[in-house]
C-alpha cells in the first residue's frame, strides 16, 4: 500500500472513535414498510449470518420505517417441507443467504415476488449464492465463486470514469485482506446517494473484485480501488449497485462482511437507504451527521460490540484481517 495512503488509513482508525454514531430512530407517519430478511446458510464460517442477522435487522429497524422479519432457510440440501414463505406478506426481501441452490417451487414464487414489483436487498456474500439460477443472477448483476468465470458473464469495473465489461476468462471474485478502503460515489443525484459526500473510507472489510454477471439492467451507485498492493485488481470495482428486474427494484452492496463492517456508518446508511428505496422508489431518510468523510472512518460501537469478540478483545475495537482471503 503507499504511503500517503497508509497514513491516512492509519489515521482514519484512530479518529474512528471521536466519529461514533448513535443514530436515533426518526419518527415517520404511516404503516411500517414489511420486510422479509431470509438466512439459513453460508460459504463457511467466515461468514457468520448468525451474527450478522440481528445486526442487519438493528440497523433497519431503528429507522422507524422498518419491520423486519427472519426467515430462516433451510441448507440447500435441507429438508424444504416446512419452508414455505409467503413473499406477498412483504414489500421487499433482504438476502444474507449464500447457498448454491433451492427447489424450483421456491425459485418460481421468488422470481414471481421480485417480478411483479417487491423489492430486493442483496448483502455482501448473497452474490456468491444460486450460480446457476440465471433469473438471480440476472436480479443481482454481478456475483462471485461458487465455481463462476466467463461463462456467467464478464466482469464489470469502472474504467475512466464509465463503467466497462471485460470478457476475459477466470474465476469470479476475489479479495485481499480486510483494509479500510474509500468508497467513491458514481451516481450522486440517485436517491440513495443525494447527499452523500463524493467519497468516504469505509470501515475494514472484504473489497470484492473480479466480479462477473450479465449486468442488466444495472447502475453502479459507487466504487472502491481494488489495490494491487493487497492483492487486488487494480480496478475501480463495483461496491454499491441498483437494477430492475421486470417491476421490481434491487438494491446489491458487496460490502458487509462481518459486525465489523457492518458497524460502519457508511454501510448502515447505504444499506438504510437502499432498502426504502427497493421497497417504495423512494428515500426519505437524511445523511447522518457522522457520516463519514474521505479521510475519516466513522463506525458505531453499539453495533460492533454485537459480535462477543469485540469486548473480548484486551483493545475493544475490530481489527484489519491479515489471513488469506477463504477459498469459496
């Protein structure tokens, strides 16, 4: 990493503290936009939904727009019997789910949901899920492992300022340790970047790169540099999109990985943000002030301190990977 940038990185981690958020619940007229947040299974332990379930339902529900409820899945080769959801219920599904397939009723009523106008809210490791579901893969854009390369699509990056496909043959995803990185907004009058400075660090977290789909329908709502110097592609890769599916509107971040990435104000308030607009077409919520700035990690202990390890820790605070990113 240079190190102009390392000192700022360095820097952003020990302002954090100073930038701690505690966003309070605003108060909003009206019914309760329904939510369906469905888990069940990962790629590994590396992803822990069950840590990261209660926190993605804190973060939306403590706007005051939100009801969230869990729908835990089966593992794709679990018994289904008993999991039967009724999409109907729900203005829009947010996925924490990555497994590599479900039954084709369960597939045919999810596509029917998604088509016909409900919403959807992709999170971090949901794009590794469903290779070889094509209508999911066209809902999400773009995803990674679980065997995909060039046959499920090119990659996409932005390069001078457009964003670009790339047919070269390889595996899909890829990324280095987990490192603050900035995120650059590509799309600042969509509505759930209005407002939102043009870049800002995020908290440490898996950067995706090499990502691969059809990218239909797609936007890219903000990037981050995917530094050679950690392992990365040199690219400006995708970090925040939207699509449509028929009538239905997707709102997919790569970010997220674990408590700690998720404890970011960043990601809360994209993915805050994000989901009002899948679920209505619009955004109502206002930037929090402790959003962070280009040079400042802004993260909230409150939600960190969610996963036992960070009070376990003799420092409290989440800490920077430095094993090798995880087959998958």
């Amino acid at each position: 990493m240079p190190k102009p940038l390392l000192a700022t990185l360095f820097a952003a981690l020990l302002i954090a503290p100073i930038a701690l958020a505690a966003q309070a619940p605003s108060a909003h007229s009206g019914s309760l936009i329904r939510l369906a947040l469905i888990d069940g299974q990962s790629g590994g332990t590396y992803h822990n939904w069950r840590l990261t379930t209660p926190v993605l339902k804190k973060e939306l529900e403590e706007t005051g727009l939100f009801s969230v409820t869990v729908l835990t899945a089966p593992a794709s080769d679990g018994d289904f019997s008993t999991f039967k959801p009724n999409f109907a219920d729900y203005q829009a599904i947010v996925m924490n789910y990555d497994g590599p397939d479900w039954p084709a009723d369960l597939r045919a009523q999810f596509e029917q949901f998604v088509s016909s106008g409900g919403g959807l809210i992709i999170v971090h490791a949901a794009d590794n899920a469903f290779p070889n579901w094509p209508a999911y893969n066209e809902m999400i854009g773009i995803g990674g492992w679980r065997n995909r390369t060039e046959k499920d699509g090119p990659m996409w990056y932005f390069e001078d300022g457009k964003l670009v496909s790339d047919p070269a043959p390889g595996h899909a995803g890829m990324h280095g340790n987990r490192w603050p990185f900035q995120v650059v907004t590509r799309a600042p009058e969509h509505p759930i970047m209005k407002g939102l400075p043009a870049a800002w660090m995020h908290f440490p977290d898996e950067l995706y790169g090499t990502l691969r789909g059809p990218g239909k329908n797609m936007t890219v709502l903000a990037t981050a540099h995917s530094e050679p110097t950690n392992r990365g592609t040199g690219h400006d890769e995708p970090m925040v999109m939207v699509l449509h599916y028929g009538k239905g509107r997707i709102f997919h971040t790569t970010l997220g990985h674990d408590v700690a990435a998720l404890s970011c104000v960043g990601f809360i308030t994209t993915l805050q943000r994000g989901a009002e607009w899948a679920a209505t077409g619009k955004v109502t919520q206002k930037v929090p002030a402790t959003f962070p700035t280009a040079n400042t990690v802004s993260y909230r202990v409150d939600i960190a301190a969610m996963d036992p390890a960070f009070m376990a820790s003799p420092t409290p605070r989440p800490a920077p990977s430095t094993t090798p990113a995880p087959a998958k």
